[in-house]
C-alpha cells in the first residue's frame, strides 16, 4: 500500500473524480477526508468507503470561504492527528460568455476555482509545516487553462491560474518538503457540475474512450506517492492525448 498511515484532505470529494481519488487513496492506506458543500453526497463516499474497510469521514465545507477552509483543516487534524495530502479538486464552472456572465458570477467562480486552491493550500501547508512531516498537495487544473474558449470564461481564466500558482507554491513549499504538482484532465466522466454521465459526449484523443473518474484518480495517487518524489511543479495531462492533436488539423 502506497499510502498507509496517511491522512488525505480531498476537496469536492462528494462525487467524479473526487470521489474515486478519494476511494482509491483509501484503498492504498490513507485516511479520508472527504470534503465537499454537499453533506449527503460525502456522507455517501464516506459510507462507501467505511463499507469496503477504509477510514474516512465527512466535512462539510464552501472551498469559497477562508473561514471554512481554516476550519475544516483544524477540524480534519483533530479529527485524524494529522495531515499528509491536500487534493484541491472541488470546482464549478460558468458556461458563460463574457458579455453574459456578471461580476458576482466570475467571483464566485474564481473564488471556487481558483482562490481556493491557494487558501487551502496555505492553511494546509501551515499544518503540515507544524508537523514537521513534509506533504503533498496535488491541485487539479484543466485543459481549459491552457486554451481559450467560446464560453467558461471565468472557469478558463481560473484553471489557467491553477497552473502558475501550482508552480509558485511549489517553489515555496519545497523547502518544507512538501511537494506540489498539477493534473490536467480533460473530459473525464461527467461535464464540471453534472452528475450523468452522457455517452455521447464527443471526445477526440489518441485513446478512443472518454476518460473516467479512476484515470485522474491514478495520476493524483502517483503525484501524492513516493513513486514521484522527484517531480515537482509540474502539470501532468491526463487528458488521453487530446492535447497532442494540433488544434486545427485533428
Ligand atoms: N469532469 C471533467 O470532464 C473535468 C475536465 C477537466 C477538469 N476537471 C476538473 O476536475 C475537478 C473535478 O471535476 P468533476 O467533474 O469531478 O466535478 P463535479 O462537479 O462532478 O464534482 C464537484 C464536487 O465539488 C463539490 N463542490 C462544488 N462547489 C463546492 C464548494 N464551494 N465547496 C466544496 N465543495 C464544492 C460539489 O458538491 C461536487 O460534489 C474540477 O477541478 C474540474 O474543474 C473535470
């Protein structure tokens, strides 16, 4: 087991992609932290979880709010002890043109997207610094952050960010040991904040098949182990080699 004796905060835990890191860095060891706003949906991973054997429990938490954020930290150490991995999963997009979307809309967006994954990783990083322990914080960024779109202008311009701030907290974590890298999914299970699954979602890559929650999973649970001890910063694409294609003569 790759994760034994670990305690892993997963934010938007409560269900995709979230949900299946959160299941398969339990089946490796980890204890869970299963973060999410939606009280039943982690209640539910957390029930899967305790039934197949593994340790975890629900926060209830807004990844928008500091004051949440500093909580849920405290509350997931007191909880467990301690405090090894930060997934920043949790994310909502906009759909939205930017003549459409309003200015509360791109706040709220940002501060999901992409503010949260800087505040959780600050207040995170301060505990694990305390321990003394070192640790690892994956932040899940997106193919949109590295293209431009007709639409989701608020959620491109976030995961965009996530890339860089991914890098800048990496260099400034390393000296704590705590390492810090980016996944770039693309088109993975359900469409950000959907729940079905739809089959006939296009999807053009060199795989064939339309990603699934546990391809994204795999990649966070490579980034949190010690199989990866010597990638730091970086942006690792999980996107079936959809971005391999040039843009244009696919
Ligand atoms: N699904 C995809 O195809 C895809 C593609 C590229 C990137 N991503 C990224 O992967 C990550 C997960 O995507 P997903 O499709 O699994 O998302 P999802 O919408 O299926 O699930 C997100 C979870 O986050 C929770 N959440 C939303 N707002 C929250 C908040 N303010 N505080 C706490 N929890 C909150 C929701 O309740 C939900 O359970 C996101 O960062 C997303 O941008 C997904």
């Amino acid at each position: 087991m790759k994760l034994q004796g670990k305690v892993a905060i997963i934010t938007g835990a409560g269900r995709n992609i979230g949900e299946d890191t959160a299941k398969l860095f339990s089946k490796e060891g980890a204890s869970i932290a299963v973060v999410d706003l939606d009280k039943a949906r982690g209640e539910k991973v957390v029930a899967d979880i305790v039934a197949a054997g593994g340790k975890a429990k629900a926060f209830v938490c807004d990844v928008g709010k500091e004051d949440d954020i500093i909580k849920c930290v405290k509350d997931v150490v007191a909880a467990f002890g301690r405090l090894d991995i930060l997934v920043n999963n949790a994310a909502i997009s906009d759909n939205k043109t930017m003549f459409d979307i309003t200015t509360e809309e791109w706040n709220r967006v940002l501060a999901i997207t992409l503010t949260s994954p800087f505040l959780f990783s600050k207040h995170a990083a301060l505990a694990m610094i305390a321990a003394g322990n070192g640790g690892k914080i994956v932040n899940v960024s997106s193919t949109s952050g590295y293209f431009g779109r007709d639409r989701a202008t608020a959620y491109t311009a976030a995961k965009g960010g996530v890339v860089n701030l991914t890098k800048s907290l990496a260099i400034q974590l390393a000296p704590h040991k705590i390492r810090v890298n980016a996944v770039v999914p693309n088109k993975i299970g359900s469409p950000v904040g959907k729940d079905e699954f739809d089959p006939t979602r296009p999807v053009l890559n060199l795989v064939g098949r339309p990603g699934v929650p546990e391809d994204l999973a795999r990649a966070a649970l490579f980034l949190v182990s010690d199989d990866s001890e010597f990638i730091v910063g970086t942006a690792l694409f999980v996107d079936g080699g959809c971005t391999t294609l040039m843009p244009g003569n696919a």
